[in-house]
C-alpha cells in the first residue's frame, strides 16, 4: 500500500469516527446492555477497520461495516461470560441473562439503528443521571456547549456511566407512563446535538450536517412517540426554522454570511412552513416553554422579508418571556445582541457590558465578538479591535476565525 493509499484509509476511518461513533455504539450497547463493554468492542472495530480497509479497500457503508463488527465482538465477550459462568462455581445468583442476550442478539437488524440511537439518548437521561452528562457526544463538543474544561466534562461522564452500571438502570425507551420525566431531558440532548452541528466547535467546516440530521432524525422520532407536546413540537419546529438557512451560511468559497446578507429567496420554505405550523401548535398550550419560545424568535427571523425589517422589539420580548424560565447565560447574552439590533449598538453594548461579571461567559468567544461588533458600528475602532482579537482566541472553528480575521483586516484600512 502507498504512502498516499494510508493516508486515505486513516482519514476514511478517522470521518467514521466522527459521523457513525453513535450509531454503532447504540447498536452494540442493544446487545451488550453495559455501555463501558459497548465502548470497548467498537474502540476494536475502529481498530481493526485501519488494518482490514487497508487490504480490502473502504467499504461502501462504513457505519454498516463498523457496527458488524463490533456486533460479532460484543457477541463473542458474551458468550465467553456465558461460558465462565456455566464452568465455575456458582457464588451468586447470576443478574443478567446473558445467554438470552446472545441468542436474541443475532436477530436484531442494522434497520433498527434509529431506535437504537433514541434508546440510549433514554437511557442516559434517566432521572438518576446528572443533566450535564446527558450525552453521546465527544467530551470536547460536550464540554464546550456547557461552558465548562473538557476534563470537568469527563469526570461528570464518567461518573454517570457508574451511576448506569450501579443502579442496573436499563438500556431501553420507558413506557409511556415514564416518558414525561425524561422527556426534558431528551429534548435537551437533541437540542445540543442540533446546536453542535449547525456551528461546529472545531474544524474548517462550519457545519457538521452528520449531527443536524441526526438530531432532525430524533426529533422528528421525539414528535411521533409524543404528538400532543408542545416542547417536542417546539423543538422541532426550532430545528426547521433554524435550519432552514443551511445553504445560505457560507459562500460558494467557504467564507461565513451574517444573517443580514443571507439570500432569503434561498432559504428552504417548506421547513419554514413546516416549522411555523409547529409553532403555531406549540403556543397554544399555556404556559409556553422553553422551546415554543425559542422556537417563536426564529419564527419571526423566518417570516421578515428581509433583515431590515425582521421586528427585533418582538424577538426582545420573546428573549424576556425565556429568561423567566430559562435564565441561561447563553440566553442573557442573545437578549442583549437583539437589544442592540432593535435598540442600537450603543444599548446593545451596555446589554453585553452588564454580562461581563457572568463567570461562564468569560471563554465564551460570542460574548466578545458581539462587543466587537458593536464597538465597530459607534466607531470606537480600537476597542473593536481589541475586542475581535479576543474572540479570535477563544474561537476554534476554521471559517469563524476566518471571519474575525476579516474584520480585523477591514479595521485596518
């Protein structure tokens, strides 16, 4: 195999990683039922898929090809327990039926990934487990939505893979009678998932259509097990709506397009009218919830002709109903770049001014991109400077630092 050759096979592998990560470990955790043996038999199929890709070329489906194998791994540890347990001495009644799982396991079929992914996104957000660690996703993606290091993230996971294991919790979608107090939950791990895809933290795309559709895929899942719930509705209409705009973020040469300069013509009206249909149904049952709310302000984005006329008083006051009930620093700070559109950049600033003491926003590189924008618009030309060098360092993904590079550049002519 050339030099070339390997390299092309690593970056196949390293894109499975990234794109099929959790759909073959839903897969395996269906048969396995303990996420710490799932994890340890797809680690094995990535690793084997370098050597076997390198000999019999990248298959077409790697997700199928991955999730075979892991399957085939997890079957033979199980069995081998099967068989330990059969041949030594019995200590204790056993407190799984593993030789069932076995048995049953090879009747399970790829087609059920779907079901697979909505069941472990249910079992990681049973009651007993922390909100924070809620989630299939990478530690770093993870660590970044909810402002905290990476290794703070770990931990918390870690911890709550013990918590799965010590508290026998099961690895399946609840009754129906036990939907309402995980459905939170769930909502919130798709919305992080949706998040994550449209900007991705990292890298030189700036959106990560693997986790958009994903997430779209489960919310629409979501709404079909729960028709009648407004939050499910809400969601999912906030999906739509927001990415409705997908094609319209960058230009033909990969640099970012502000929500002003986007081609609206070109945005997908059919999920815009899908999504406000949502809305519209999601409203109507009082009181509104987080993500009806949400939902709503991209409504009103959706629904102005051009940006000029989008009615930002009303995104303002949609911004004061969700901190009532949602009082985000995230959310602190998108109420104070809307003051700033509906208001003018210098009210925007003292919005933005008054979250500078908010501990959680002081790596958060959108805090300090929005001051430099505003700075830039009342002229104060080396305070936005300053201002864009800061959220260039805190800034990790590839065309949002080209951006602020941008902006920079035009501040010095």
């Amino acid at each position: 195999m050339t030099s070339a050759e390997r390299v092309s096979v690593e970056a196949a592998v390293a894109d499975a990683h990234r794109r099929e990560w959790g759909f073959v470990l839903a897969a395996t955790l269906r048969i396995t039922g303990d996420i710490d043996l799932a994890e340890e038999c797809v680690q094995d199929a990535y690793a084997k898929a370098l050597s076997a890709w390198r000999q019999s070329g990248v298959p077409r489906s790697p997700g199928a090809w991955l999730t075979t194998v892991a399957r085939r791994r997890a079957l033979d540890q199980l069995r081998r327990l099967h068989t330990h347990h059969r041949s030594a001495p019995l200590l204790a009644e056993p407190d799984a039926t593993e030789a069932e799982r076995v048995e049953n396991a090879a009747l399970d079929e790829l087609t059920q990934v779907p079901d697979d992914r909505l069941r472990l996104i249910f079992t990681c957000c049973h009651p007993a487990i922390a909100a924070e660690a809620r989630v299939a996703l990478t530690t770093a993606e993870v660590a970044r939505a909810f402002l905290v290091s990476e290794a703070t993230m770990a931990a918390r996971i870690t911890r709550a893979k013990k918590k799965i294991t010590l508290a026998r919790i099961p690895y399946q979608v609840p009754v129906l009678d036990e939907l309402p107090e995980r459905v939170e939950a769930v909502l919130d791990v798709i919305h992080l998932l949706f998040t994550t895809g449209h900007t991705a933290p990292t890298g030189a795309d700036l959106l990560r259509l693997d986790l958009v559709e994903r997430s779209l895929d489960l919310g629409r899942m979501l709404a079909h097990l729960l028709p009648d719930d407004p939050e499910v509705a809400g969601l999912l209409a906030l999906i739509l709506l927001t990415d409705a705009r997908r094609s319209t973020r960058v230009d033909p040469d990969g640099h970012l397009v502000l929500l002003a300069a986007q081609d609206r013509q070109s945005w997908d009206h059919s999920a815009i009218t899908e999504g406000i249909e949502l809305v519209r149904r999601a409203l109507r049952q009082r009181p509104n919830g987080r993500y009806p709310l949400m939902a709503a302000i991209g409504a009103v984005h959706a629904e102005a002709p051009t940006f000029e006329a989008t009615d930002w008083s009303q995104i303002v006051g949609l911004y004061d109903l969700l901190t009532q009930i949602w009082p985000s620093p995230v959310v602190a700070l998108n109420r104070a770049v809307a003051i700033g559109f509906a208001q003018g950049p210098a009210a925007g600033l003292v919005a933005l001014d008054g979250l500078a003491s908010e501990p959680l926003l002081a790596g958060y590189g959108y805090l300090a991109a929005s001051r430099a924008d505003f700075l830039r618009r009342v002229g104060r030309t080396n305070d936005a400077r300053l201002a864009y060098q800061e959220a260039l360092m805190l800034t990790e993904n590839t065309v949002e630092r080209d951006f602020l590079t941008q902006r920079l550049r035009e501040l010095a002519t």
